[in-house]
C-alpha cells in the first residue's frame, strides 16, 4: 500500500489534502504534515492543504485558498476521515484520482487507494511510518512538529489505551527534531477563561448513572451565557473523564440545526452506539448526531444500557 501511494504522488504534479471537518490536532497534524514532507522531497510539486479554518489550531497551521481550477487533473489524498460526507471541502470530487489514509475503521470504502490501519494510535502515526519506510522523504522540523501534535492528541498525551510500542518510539524518534515541545503542549491544553468557567458549570451539574454512565447538556442558551460557539467545544469533551465511577460520557453541544454528541469511554465499546445515531468513530471515542433531546434522551439511554452490561 505505501509504495502504490508513493507511486502515485510521484505520478501527480498537483496534489490536494484533504481532512475532516471540524479538525482536531490530529486532523490537521497528519493533512499538513504530509504536505511538508511531498513539499521537502518534491519541491517541484504543487501541494495544497484544504478545508475550512479553525482559528484555535492555526497554532498549527493555515489552510490554503485555492482556485477551483487547480483540482483538475490532480491527486487528492483525504487524511483520517473515515467517512466522504466528513470530508471538509467537497471540491475533492473534481479531482481525478483519490487516496484515502486513516486510522478509523472503514465504514465508508471511498478511494482509488485506502491505507486503513485501525491498530494505528491516529493518521499522524500512520504518516510517520509511511515517511520512514520511503528512506527518500524528507521529514522536516515542522513536519515533525505537526505530525508530533497529532500523536498527543489523539492518545491523550498518551494515556489513552490506543497508544502501543510504535507510538513511544516514534514520539521518540520525532522529539529528537528541532521544534518547541512546551511551546506546543501549551497551544494545545491551554484553556480561555470562558472555556474554563463552562468546565465548571459541567461538573456542578452533572450526575452519574448507577452503570456509570453520565451526560450534559450543553444548550445554546448555555453557550451564549458563557459566550462561547459550539466551534470552541471541543475542549470540553474530557471534562467527565477523570472522574471516579464515569465508565462512559457524553457532552451534547446544540447547534442551529443538529444537536452534536462526542461521546467517550473508558472502557464500554461506543462506536456502534454512534453509528446507530448518525456518527462513528473508534470504540472509545466517538460522536453522533441528533436531531432534537428527545433523541439526545434515547442516546444517553442507550448508553447507560451498554455501561450496564459491561464488565472488566
């Protein structure tokens, strides 16, 4: 599989990156990295990041605005989406060959190419290892810095259970280049005042099923009241996690039209319950949607049930 994609990055002169919307570290680490690694090896080669902004990662990176144009004729590789409906910048489909990377299970059997690895801690991972095994990629400080941030976030600095032998020794391996670890840890996990003031009113009023479950609801009106869009959330999904007796959690975050669920688990299996509501992800973290709390109810419903009957 490495060595089909390399084939067709070498084939293509203009390559266009894709990710997820509504990115997180890892999103935009493994998107843009790639692109500092294509760019390093082949500098004759047009490379483009694409996708809507999120102004709390541009510590990360930005994305480039490209003309419509530029998709004809090119090699779009979408980094860790598992599904096409996710895939933020829909113009992909004007390109003409599509390579999928990611480390999500494949729901969604989209592209030419797919490179799934869900034994992989994320994308970022998955690209590391791809520019190790093709001795003539370069991998760049900020390459390195990027694909770096996308490994901490999605093993949880990491505490999460994804993260195996090859995650160390390749943070171990990354670390060695020339970026700023604290400079980064501390664009990551540094929080505004007002998303520390919503944590807290999350653990004043939340309550604890006797499975182990728990939820919060986290209105519009809430929003406003903290001054705080739904697009600043994301910083709150592991607020419940540290909590003595939470098996599995989940923050519900309104918007105009969908109510947004991130769900999260210590140990009960939760992707499939997202799959039921309109979402996926991996088994212990993952987000569905739904349209109203009166589904929101059945959802937090089904999550205790599975809280219920799981067992170490």
């Amino acid at each position: 599989m490495k060595d089909q994609i390399i084939a067709k990055i070498k084939e293509y002169e203009t390559i266009i990156i894709h990710r997820h919307v509504r990115p997180d570290p890892d999103a935009i680490g493994s998107q843009v990295g790639l692109k500092k690694i294509i760019q390093a090896s082949f500098p004759n080669k047009n490379v483009y990041a694409v996708g809507e902004e999120d102004p709390s990662l541009h510590f990360l990176a930005q994305m480039d605005d490209i003309d419509d144009a530029l998709f004809e004729n090119a090699l779009i590789i979408v980094c860790d989406t598992a599904n096409q409906g996710r895939i933020s910048d829909k113009r992909y489909e004007l390109g003409e060959y599509v390579i999928k990377i990611d480390h999500h299970p494949n729901n969604d059997t989209y592209g030419d190419i797919k490179w799934i690895d869900t034994t992989a801690s994320s994308t970022c991972e998955l690209i590391y290892s791809f520019a190790k095994y093709h001795q003539s990629l370069k991998i760049t400080d900020e390459a390195a810095r990027l694909i770096y941030a996308g490994i901490v976030g999605d093993t949880g600095r990491f505490l999460f259970p994804n993260t195996t032998d090859h995650t160390f020794h390749y943070a171990a391996e990354l670390v060695s280049y020339n970026f700023d670890r604290t400079a980064l840890y501390n664009s990551m996990y540094d929080v505004t005042e007002k998303i520390a003031r919503i944590r807290g009113f999350i653990l004043q009023n939340f309550k604890i099923s006797k499975s182990g479950a728990t939820s919060i609801k986290i209105t519009k009106e809430i929003l406003d009241e903290f001054g705080i869009s739904s697009a600043e959330t994301g910083g709150l999904v592991g607020t419940l996690g540290d909590i003595q007796g939470v098996k599995a959690w989940i923050i519900f975050i309104e918007e105009d039209y969908i109510i947004r669920a991130r769900i999260r688990s210590k140990g009960p299996v939760i992707n499939t319950l997202a799959n039921k509501y309109n979402g996926g992800g991996h088994p212990l973290a993952s987000g569905a949607s739904v349209k109203s709390w009166e589904e929101a109810d059945e959802l937090a419903k089904d999550l205790d049930i599975i809280c219920q009957s799981y067992t170490k």
